[in-house]
C-alpha cells in the first residue's frame, strides 16, 4: 500500500525540526540580503578540532551524538528551566560572520537547539582560552547595550537585570552544565561579504566555563527562541532559508555544506517532494507528518499497537549524527535489515551501536544494503547507505584492519531525533509563508 493511502491509517509520526520560525524584527536592517548562501563547515574539516584518527572520529561523532540526543529536549517535554540549552560542543556544523564596526571575523559553533548567539569579549574574567582574539565592544561603534526592562530584554528568556548601570544581561546554562554569561546587546552581524544585518541581539559573554572548544568564540543560535539569529532575520529572507549538508566522508576532505537564505533558498525542478508543516503550540519547532517506513520491500507501521501518536514525537536536528528512531519501529528496521543484509554480522567496535556489519569490499556494500525510504505526508524519501550506515576502520598493531559499517539508527529514549547523516546529500528548503519543506536529492558536494 502507498504512503498517501496509509497516511488515513492512525498509526502516524510527526517530525519536529529545530530550525526556526521567522518572525518580524522591527530592530534591523539588511543590506543586499535577498538572497545569499554561507559555509556550513564540518568539525571534522578543521584539523585544530579534529587531530584524530579515522577511527577515533566516528568515536567522536557517535559519543556526541548519544550526548546531544540525552539533553535534546523540546520545551513541551522537559521539566527543566527553559534558560537551559543543550550540550555546548555537541554540534557538527560551524560558522564564520563578523560582528561590530569595523567588522571583526569570528568562527562559532552552529547550534539548533540554542537561542541566543554569543561570543566571548573582553575583558572576561572567566572564560575559556579561545585560539582567536576575544571581541572588544568599546572598539565597536554599533555596539549598543540593551537597558534592563526594555522590550528586547524582555523578549530573552536567559535575560535578566544583574547587569551594572542597568543594562540587561544574560545567563545560558546547558544540559552538561556549561555556563556562560554577560550582556545583552545590540551590534551589526554580518554573513558573507554582502549580508549585514544591523541591530541584531547578541550575547556579549565574560564568564564562560564547560565543554566549549578553544577552537570557536561561542554559539551561532538557531532554534526558534525570539532571539534566534534566523527569527531576527526573517522579514529580509522572506521566511524562506535551506541547506545542503555533504557526506561525512566528503567533509573530512574539506568538502563544505551549505546553508542558503531568501531568494536563494528556494527548492523547485525535477524529483522535488513537498510535504507541509505542523504547527504546534509552542512556535519553537516544525512538525512534519511521517507516516511508515520501507525496508527494501517490507512497510512498518510506527507502531502498530496504538491509533495514535502523540504530536511532536522525533526532533530533526542537523547538530545529531545518528537517528534515533521510536523504540518499536527501530525494531521492525533492525529486524528487517538482519533478515535481508547478507554481510557478516559483527560486534560495534565502538560499543556504541547496536547492529554492525564486517566490510571487505567498500565497492559492493550499496548492493548489499536494502534501500531505506522514510514516507512523509506526499513525500517519500529514497535513503542511500551514506545516510543509513557509518563506515568505521580500526587499525591495531596485532589484529588485521578491520572496516566495518553500522547502522546510523539507534532506539531513542524520551524525545526521537531524525539526525544529519539521514539529512546528506539532500537539499532541504523550507518555505515559512506556504508552511512547507521540500526536498530534493542533491549531490551537495558540487552544489552551490
């Protein structure tokens, strides 16, 4: 039975993606911001975050992955304060920008699941040792403080008023117990040599303490906060942003993804499959209606013992390696795939996951891997191996390399995530105005 037929059954899932929600920001203008791009780059890219192995960074990806997933909780499922965010350095994607006047170029991870962006500045008393210099606001002209009570400090739910001479200030705390904290302010926040954006809200932090890497400033915020850096955009790209995320492989070559805004993120042509947006109550995330998944020829239900499931139940969130799927359909696919995978069962060298196979050909494995499809509402998603499978090769002194691949799956514990290795080579545009995401496979590694 199609996917269009088995959407009237009851047995149905919908997706929440933490990217934003755009909204209109009196505070800003643009300058030639219709339509431009900017890198998204892989950590794995830059050698002074990534001085591994192979091996040890899928260890690496894997272990952030489980980390991000633990502490990746919507608002409307957790019970903790809504100041905390997820784990700092988790996430897989970073970005360049400039911030002040004249402008000051700094790297910063990209984090879907935090609201406020911020970097470190000077003087900081007690924040971590970061490679480039910190950010001066005295040597800004279009750095502003935001006064304690004003509408844009009340519009920041990490904000409060224990700033000196009444000036707003901010406190983010995150689920590893991270902090950083400073002020709030207002500055000219630039992507690319022709987006400038001014008045944007920024966090000017002076004490910064955890998991943050030397290698970045802080965090580019893209989750649906009101003072997410995608929401402050929203009126110049017309609600419309998208991005094309290349393989692991090809970003440890120095392959880039990218990250598309206004006019230049529109997705149309050939093999483009829409589906619409599920809006919920809280505003922060999009939700998608997925409605069974194919393995090779077998249909699963998501579950076929409820009518039901409740909304908002699988977070897409490009920061998250893996896919954590609900329990009972991770399941049904595992099953599956041990049933029609002919390879050589073996245990995860990693300890990690829960299904991996024995690789000695790399050339025939799509052969031998049954195509994967995910049935959204009007659209079915054809999953290649790059995006169901991680490849892993351990080297040993006494043992015979090994080259293994093992199911990007994972069973997910409170809130499933839908991660970026599903995401690859897939261009995913999203249209705010119409309520809509569409996708198109794309070979993103040539895509511009």
């Amino acid at each position: 039975m199609g996917s269009t037929m088995k959407l009237y059954n009851n047995n149905y899932l919908i997706f929440a993606i933490t990217l934003t929600l755009t909204i209109s920001n009196p505070n800003f203008y643009t300058t030639e911001a219709a339509g431009f791009s900017i890198n998204l780059i892989h950590r794995d890219s830059l050698p002074s975050l990534s001085p591994l192995s192979p091996f040890e960074r899928v260890e690496a990806a894997l272990q952030r992955s489980f980390n991000r997933a633990k502490t990746l909780i919507p608002a409307d499922h957790s019970p903790q304060s809504p100041s905390t965010e997820t784990v700092p350095d988790d996430s897989v994607y970073l970005m360049r920008f400039a911030l002040g006047t004249p402008k000051v170029e700094t790297l910063a991870v990209v984090d879907t699941g935090s609201n406020l962006t911020w970097i470190q500045c000077a003087p900081c008393k007690g924040c971590y040792k970061q490679k480039s210099p910190l950010f001066n606001p005295t040597s800004s002209s279009t750095y502003k403080s935001v006064p304690c009570r004003s509408r844009t400090c009340d519009s920041i739910k990490s904000a409060n008023c224990q700033g000196t001479n009444g000036e707003c200030s901010f406190t983010l705390r995150y689920g590893d117990n991270s902090v950083s904290a400073g002020d709030v302010a207002l500055e000219t926040l630039s992507l690319g040599p022709s987006a400038s954006f001014n008045n944007i809200t920024v966090g000017c932090s002076h004490t910064a303490r955890g998991t943050f890497s030397p290698a970045t400033s802080g965090i580019v915020g893209l989750s649906g906060g009101r003072e997410s850096l995608l929401q402050q955009m929203g009126p110049s790209i017309g609600g419309r942003f998208s991005y094309c995320l290349v393989p692991i492989l090809a970003a440890s070559e120095g392959k880039t993804s990218k990250m598309h805004f206004g006019d230049g993120a529109v997705v149309s042509g050939a093999r483009v499959v829409t589906t619409p947006i599920v809006t919920k109550n809280t505003g922060t995330f999009y939700y998608l209606t997925l409605v069974g998944m194919t393995v090779g020829n077998q249909w699963f239900d998501l579950d076929s013992s409820k009518k039901s499931v409740p909304e908002g139940n699988i977070v897409i969130d490009s920061a998250t390696t893996l896919t954590y799927l609900p329990r009972d359909l991770y399941g049904k696919v595992e099953a599956a795939l041990k049933q029609q995978v002919s390879l050589k069962q073996i245990d995860d060298q990693h300890k990690k996951m829960k299904l991996c196979y024995e690789v000695t050909n790399t050339k025939d494995v799509e052969a031998k891997i049954p195509e994967i499809t995910a049935h959204f509402n009007g659209a079915d998603l054809k999953l290649k191996p790059h995006n169901t499978f991680i490849m892993s090769t351990k080297k040993s002194a006494i043992m015979p390399t090994k080259k293994a691949m093992c199911l990007a799956f994972a069973p997910a514990g409170l809130v499933p995530i839908y991660g970026n290795m599903a995401q690859m080579n897939f261009l995913i545009g999203y249209d705010l105005v119409k309520k809509t995401v569409s996708f198109k496979p794309t070979d993103c590694t040539t895509a511009t």
